[in-house]
C-alpha cells in the first residue's frame, strides 16, 4: 500500500512546508530543496505531480498491506541522488541523517519523538520503480511550474530554443575483442561455478580457478605483446593469440560437452542454464572475431562487433572531437530555452543528429510558440531547414558544406550571427547536466540508462529553476533593506 503523504495526521513531524531554506546560501543542494518545496506548496503543480506518480506506481495495486515508502520521498530521494550525482550509499546516509533533505521528505520529527529511518534496500527498491516516461512527464510539468510560476514567462511570449547533443556514457571498459573474449570466458565459469554451488556432485571441474588463472594470464600476455614494439611484434601477437583462442575453444568444447548433465531442478537451475547458453554464444563469436582479425588479418564490419557483452546498448561514438575522440554511450539531444530549462531531451539510437529533426519539431511545435530555433551544423540537411522555417520564423542552422551565395548572405547576416553567437550558452548547459551525472551512466541495463538520464534532466531543471527562486528572494530582501533605511 503506497499513499501520496499523509503528513497532515502524523503528530511530531515537522511540516514540509517550513522547510528551512535561505536565499543568503548557495549550492545545488539548496537551490533543488527551494524547487521542490515551492511546487510542493503550489497546490496545482502538487497535485499534478501525484497525478503522475499515482498513474505509475499505483495503479492496478491493492489498497491493503504494509504501508510502503511515500510517493513524496522516492521522488525527493531520487532527485537528490542526480542532482549531488552521487550513488545509493550516500542517499542512504543522507535519508537517514540529513535535516533538511528529511524535513523535505517530510520525516524529520521533533525531539522526543520516534525518527523514521529507511534501510538502504528499502531506498534502492523505491526509487528504481520510477521510469523514465514517468520522469518525462513530471518533468513536463517541472518546466511548466518554472515558465508560469518562476520565471513569470507570458502566454503569448514565445520560446528561443537551442538544440544539441552529446554522449551520455554507458558503465564500461574500453573494448577489445580479445578483453571481451575474456569477459564471455570469465561469466561462463561464473555460470558453471553457481551450477556447482547448487549440485556438489557434478563431476570434472575441480580445476575451475585454475581455467580461469590461465585464460587471464593468456589474455594479459596478449594485450602486452599487442602494445609492445620492436622486431617480430607481429609474430609474438600471433603467438600469443593462438594461445589465448585455443585455450578458449577447449573450455568451450568442455562446457559443450558437459552442459547436457547439468541438473535443473528449479528455476533457479534454469536460469544458470539460460545465463550460460547465452554466454557461451558470445564465447563462440568473440573467439572467431579474434580469429579472424589477428590471426587471418580480416578487417572486421562495424556491424559485427560488440563494445560490451554486458551494456550491449552501448554504441561506439565519433563526434570529430580531438580528445576524447571516442566515446562509449549513447548520443542525448537536449533542447533548451531561453529561460535555461530543458523542454525536450531524446537519446538516439544509432542516428545522426540531422536524423531528429523532423520528430523533434512536431513534438515541439504541438506544444510550443517557438520565435527562433538554433542548430549546429550537425543537424542541417536542406528539408530539415525548409521544413522549420514554415513554422519557425528563424531557424539558425548552417550549412554543412559549401554555400552558395543567398546561404553566405543569410549566414552573415547581423541577426543571424546574433542568435548563432547565443546558440553557445547550450554548452553551459551541457556542461551542467555532467554535473548533474550525466558525463557517465551507473546503473545498468537501458532501462535503467534511460532512467538515469530522464532523472538527471528533471534534476537539473529542478536546480535551475530553485536558482531562479533564491535569486528573486535575494533581490526582494535587497529592496526590503534599502526601502527599510529610505525611511
């Protein structure tokens, strides 16, 4: 059983609503705690945001049982996780001790009374039932709150918007086709090890750890001839290489050989059996990519590889930039206003950023009165621009390539060099939301990748607009004191 918050029949705990915060401190911590009290005190913008909460996380659920953690806490939990960007331990550490992150969730109590604690299980459940259409949603409704409420934006005002991209990345090493090998090696003894755990009486892999000593050693004595120079490099690598997959084979040929006595007895069993089919395919392949490439000198189709047998989401990015010139993740387009709120933000799936466009804008569009929309040279293509600017009164997108001579005019334009010079503030924002974690994703799986990003967006958003906030309150007290000595 779940409930909004019930804090109006709960004697001795401190009110959310006299929260402690101060326009005279700074920091990300402040500036999300004023955010979320102020849409927590707007009773419309509440309300929505339980709407939201309710839809995904109650819905269809019985109203009996043991009362679970409040909807109220996982959402402030989860948004102090992004905005610290910090991980579950120190969550924990901070729902447990914490004042004003506990007078925020609405758990802090006065002296004498019984505190309410959260074990960090409890903490790690709740806040990983949130998905990233849900966080979409409330994020929808964050920005809604900072145009209407905070930043006083009109109704008929309309918005400057920025688009870029750039690369969230996924929780892995950097791959070679010889240290995936050994990953795909590793997790199918893995595999047999828990078999063994569970059946004592499974013969013929009494030398596991030792299986697993010499393909490591095999596989570092690869990777050390691959660095090293001088003469016959070429033939140590073979060397080594030759070694390394043939070792592989046999364990493969072993677990082949010995995967059909292997007891299943529950689900359990079940599962191991699957997990190390699974593995042992990628086994087969890693084993004939390496192969193929050092051994026969093939070139290996980009198609074919993996950059991760665990992340298998994971693309392997090139944006022409010097350093990092490679990146491991997916490619996050995030558009901005003038007011520094994300109002979209979408991860490509093997796309190019001209490909989103299109999308994009009907998206947009359907929601938005849009004044001036600015891209970078990634995004042109010629149907791209035309389609915009029926719409958009100014679409700044250069031309990739050559221009002819109306595109030089239009580029050196006094108004288009103007909003192009101000496309760069979207940097900044970039820049923030690593800050708010999205330089390198955690958690695992691209559920839970997808998760992570749609909740550093609604962090950040947060963030600024309790900046907003404290800003305007440092102006009002400022006004207060000199109107105070005027008299």
């Amino acid at each position: 059983m779940r409930t909004r918050f019930e804090q109006q029949f709960s004697i001795g705990r401190r009110l959310i609503e006299e929260t402690p915060t101060s326009h005279k401190r700074t920091g990300k911590l402040e500036e999300l705690i004023a955010a979320m009290k102020a849409i927590y005190c707007h009773t419309e913008y509440n309300q929505k945001i339980f709407n939201v909460l309710e839809k995904y996380l109650t819905k269809n659920k019985k109203q009996t049982g043991r009362k679970g953690m409040d909807l109220w806490c996982i959402f402030v939990l989860s948004q102090v996780r992004l905005c610290l960007n910090t991980n579950y331990e120190w969550i924990h550490n901070l729902a447990n001790n914490h004042m004003a992150i506990r007078w925020l969730m609405g758990i802090e109590t006065e002296y004498g009374f019984k505190r309410i604690e959260f074990s960090y299980q409890n903490i790690y459940d709740n806040v990983t039932l949130l998905n990233d259409e849900m966080v979409k949603e409330i994020n929808a409704i964050v920005v809604e709150f900072g145009h209407a409420e905070v930043f006083k934006k009109k109704e008929t005002e309309a918005l400057r918007l920025k688009t870029d991209s750039f690369v969230v990345e996924s929780n892995v090493h950097f791959p070679t086709d010889y240290n995936l090998l050994w990953d795909c090696a590793r997790k199918c003894m893995d595999m047999v090890s828990k078999i063994l755990e569970n059946h004592n009486n499974i013969k013929g892999w009494r030398k596991n750890r030792n299986w697993r000593a010499e393909l490591k050693g095999l596989m570092r004595e690869l990777g050390k001839a691959s660095a090293s120079g001088g003469k016959g490099k070429e033939d140590r690598v073979k060397n080594a290489a030759s070694k390394y997959i043939s070792k592989s084979r046999a364990l493969y040929s072993k677990i082949e050989k010995d995967l059909p006595s292997f007891p299943i007895i529950d689900e359990r069993d079940l599962g191991l059996i699957l997990s190390l089919e699974h593995f042992m395919q990628l086994l087969q392949k890693h084993i004939d990519l390496v192969d193929r490439r050092i051994i026969k000198g093939e070139t290996i189709p980009h198609e074919e590889k993996m950059f991760s047998i665990f992340e298998t989401y994971t693309e392997w990015v090139k944006k022409g930039k010097a350093r990092p010139n490679v990146e491991l993740g997916k490619k996050l387009s995030i558009t901005t206003d003038q007011f520094n709120l994300i109002v979209d933000h979408q991860i490509m799936n093997d796309e190019q950023d001209r490909d989103i466009v299109i999308p994009l804008a009907d998206r947009l569009l359907a929601i938005f009165k849009i004044q001036s929309w600015s891209f970078d040279k990634g995004y042109w293509r010629k149907e791209n621009k035309a389609l915009l600017q029926m719409e958009v009164p100014q679409v700044i997108m250069p031309k990739l390539g050559k221009r002819n001579k109306q595109e030089n005019e239009e580029e050196h334009s006094r108004s288009f060099k103007k909003l192009k010079d101000k496309h760069s503030t979207i940097e900044s924002n970039i820049n923030e939301l690593e800050h708010r974690g999205l330089d390198r994703c955690p958690d695992r799986s691209l559920k839970n990748y997808t998760r992570y990003i749609a909740l550093g967006v609604c962090a950040y958003n947060l963030k600024k607009t309790g900046a907003e906030i404290l800003k305007q309150q440092r102006i009002a007290a400022k006004k207060q004191k000199v109107n105070k000595i005027a008299a």
